[in-house]
DNA sequence: ACAAAAGTGTTGTTTCTACACCCATGC
DNA sequence: GCATGGGTGTAGAAACAACACTTTTGT
C-alpha cells in the first residue's frame, strides 16, 4: 500500500521531536454518522437531531462526530451513540462509508456510518438535550442534510436483508413481548401479512424463546403471553441462518 | 454530526484564500487496501504484493493506497485495482474499514477495505512489474503487514456467506466454465464435498447458465460441456437469493 | 352476549437429500 | 478393452404454504 510514496521524518508540532509520516498526502476528516432504529410497536422509527451549527443550521441529520485521535470508530459510534441516547451495550454495526468529495460542504469528510437498533423504550433524552432529538417515522422523515437519506435508505435495505435470516430484531423490542408484537415487527419491515400460525412455528422452532406465564393485556382482552429471549441459544445462534419469512417476502438485495 | 464543533475561517495556504474548516479536529489519511482473490481450478489465491518502501518494506501486504483528494473510495478501490492488475471492470465490493489508532507505526491511518473477486487468467502483471505481486494459495499465506492478516480472514468469511446465497463465484471464472469446474469452486471455498446430481440441479435450475456445445476435454476423455452465464439473467437476478448448498453446509456468520 | 384479539392442527405441495449406474473417450 | 471423469433419475423425508375455528375476557 501507499504506492510510490514514502515515509519521512518531519518536525512535530506538539512534542517538539521528530516523527514519521507519510510524505506528500492529503489528511482529511473522518466522521461516523449513527442510523439509530427503533420500532414503537406500530412503526419504525428513526432518531435525528436538529442541527446546532453550520452549515445546514436547523436541518435534521443524523447524530454523528468526527473520529478522534484515540479511538477506533467503534469507539466512536459507541461514544457518539452514548451520548445522544444515554444506551450503552446496544447493537451496533459498521455499515458502509461514504466519500463523495462534496459531500460535505465545509470540508472533504469521509463518513463511516453505523446503524444501531435500539429499545425505543430505553431511550432517555439526554439531561442536556443539546442535540434537539426526535424520533421520526420512517415514511415521515424530514430532508436529511448532505447524503443522509442515503444512508438511512441503505440501512433500512440492509435490516431488511439481515432480519429475513438472522434474529436482530429482537434488539428493538423491550425484554419481554408477545408473538404478536413479534410478528406485527416482522410485518411493517417488509409492509406484508403474515400468517400467524406459520409465523408462530417458525419463531418457536429457533428454539430462542422462552415463553412467560404472565401476559399482555395491553392490547386484547384474552390477553398475548409474554416471551423473553433464551440468552443461551440467543448468543449461541445469533450468527446461525434462519428462515423467519415465507419464501416470497424476501427481499432481494445484499448485506 | 460534528457535535459542540464549529465550523470558521480558515487561511488556505493553497489558494491564498479564506476557506471554511471544521475547528478543532484532527486529519488523518484514508487508505484503501484491496482483498483480491482468484481460483485457479483447484485453490484460492490472494494477490499480494512485496512493499518497497518502509515501514515493513520487503514484507507482503495488500495492494493499497491513499484516498485522493478527487476521488472516491470506490473510485480509489479501482484506480488500486488497475494499478496492479491491469484489469477494470470487475467484482469490487466496499467491505469493512479498520481504524485502530496504532494500526500502522508511522501515523494514524483509517484503512477502507475492498473485496475483489477476478478472473485469474485475465490477470496480466503490469509492464512496471514494480510492486512484485504474486499469487498465494489461501492456506500459504506469508506473514502479512499490519492488521492486514485480519483483512484477509473477514474477507474469507464474508466470501462464504454471500457465495452461499448469491451468485458471485462467477466472477473468479473465465467466460466459459464447466459444472465439474464450478463444483469444484463451491467444493474449496466451503471445504466439503457435494453430491454432484443435487448440485447440477440446484445450478440449473437458477437459469443462470446457458450450455454451449463445445466440450472442455483437458480434464477428462469425454469432455465437459462448457456452459456460460446467461448475461440477461445475471443482472436481472444478481440480487436475489439462491441456495447453492446443502442445508448443512451453509456457514453461520453474516454479512 | 358480543366484540376483539389470541391461540392452535391438518393437508397438499414443494423442495431437499441420499443414492448408483451408464456414457464417452483417449490411451 | 479399460480407466477416467462426465452425466443422469428416483424415492423417501423435510419444510413449507394455505387454510378456519375455538378460546378468553372486558365491556
């Protein structure tokens, strides 16, 4: 790597000795933008923060921050994700980075972004509310600035892609829930009906449910027994392939 | 994005003028390093090349370089590509960046990954021959620079879980291939024999392939029929899913 | 007593796996 | 004529999709 250019010594600024660097490249800004999901029962939700500061003053855009000097970017996206939601321990991926010179007007900013799914019932505003957050429904979201609406669209194409076979949705809903929940989560992420009693077998074959005696009176009379993941065969299987969609809801695509 | 940080004016010793930069925030260099694989009918090889230059010089690595002020991520996966290998055109995917602050000794370097997959026999060393590359089989990899021994391990996984649903082994072979050949893909990526009547159905029956009548006899008497990708059918299903193994050979992990 | 949501079984269809023999040819 | 790899079919098992009625209980 770093063809055809070398290493040289170069006067320090701050520790006053010499150091090496790469001779005759550009640096530029690294940021990390966070595609913060939830789900509220009824629909997905996306969390953004209003712009206190130029350019794009008062725009929504994603909660984001520059990488700095001492972290990784998982780092980065955990410390930037802990601030805007006060959650630690959540999922939380690398995605994708964008580098359209332009992109940022201020500067060339390359953005590695991160989606995170989160308990929306978790979420605590932050004390300061510095950020001027809100959650927005995913058909009712605000122009994003620079690229952002890209990358939400990515994001969601990518959940879409991974829930067909892998159990992360589970990482939106709150410790216990019911089948129903469950299946109405399933439902409004690829906007079809499912049937119950298929979509029953086929989440209790994984065998990652443990299912409550209490239940949900919330939202019937009968009442929804509650289910809690099976932590063992959670972690166990988190990477194992399985088959939570009839075979004609899944959607084309990759990652 | 960019949070309690502003943006001001800035002196550009470039231009001479007064430019808008974010305050407060370190640079860093980009670069891109390329995964590049190849089958040659019996092994997977990485395209590696010997460093001349320091640090680690001598040492193989990854093909690599910096982002450019101009270009891209992708733009720079394929300038590197082209550089080294003469090719355009091919299977080139973003994959993951890598930023832990000590990743290289001389200075804070954010690596974006890129996975190609090409044909072998289409690789022509560049006239240069200046950054002496060489094929190595997946399981004789020499000791590489860095954290690039981790590249090539996620790139590797990556590859057996996207083959496993998605027709991409294509790209590593030439324009005309025989079932017995793309057996034998399948076989070496995922280490495991298949019973070649399921296989030569379930590859049939994507439609992918259109059978010529010439035959390849440089590997058996009779002769295996050539087949080609049907171009149409390719782009048009690129995306969606296949099952191009056994049930029990489908390896856990994601992405 | 009735409305509203939860829960549960069966049957036909499709897809999958396991398995063994004949074919074509160059030597 | 025989050794080598190429090609093909079937039957039993598993997974899947389609489908409707009963249960519970708050009002």
């Amino acid at each position: 790597m770093k063809l055809g250019f070398t290493s040289g010594l170069l006067a320090c600024f701050k520790c006053n000795q010499f150091v090496m660097r790469y001779s005759n490249q550009t640096r530029l800004l690294v940021a990390v933008d966070c595609i913060i999901l939830g789900f509220d029962g009824t629909d997905y939700k996306l969390l953004l923060i209003q712009r206190g500061f130029a350019p794009e003053k008062e725009k929504w855009s994603l909660m984001g921050g520059f990488l700095q000097p001492e972290e990784t970017l998982d780092d980065a996206a955990q410390r930037i994700l802990h601030q805007l939601t006060g959650l630690q321990h959540v999922y939380l991926e690398q995605m994708h980075s964008f580098s359209k010179p332009d992109r940022d007007p201020i500067e060339r900013v390359v953005a590695v972004t991160y989606f995170a799914l989160i308990d929306i019932e978790k979420y605590q505003q932050q004390i300061s509310d510095s950020f001027h957050a809100r959650w927005f429904a995913m058909n009712e979201l605000p122009q994003l600035i620079f690229d952002h609406q890209e990358m939400v669209q990515m994001a969601l194409n990518k959940l879409r892609y991974k829930a067909a076979f892998h159990p992360i949705l589970f990482e939106l809903l709150p410790e216990k829930f019911t089948l129903p929940q469950l299946q109405a989560m399933y439902e409004g992420l690829y906007d079809t009906k499912i049937d119950k009693r298929n979509f029953t077998r086929k989440v209790l074959s994984t065998k990652l449910l443990k299912k409550q005696n209490e239940k949900d009176k919330s939202n019937s009379k009968k009442g929804a027994f509650y289910y809690t993941l099976d932590e063992e065969q959670y972690k166990e299987n988190f990477l194992s392939i399985h088959n939570f969609l009839p075979r004609y809801e899944i959607p084309a695509g990759w990652d």
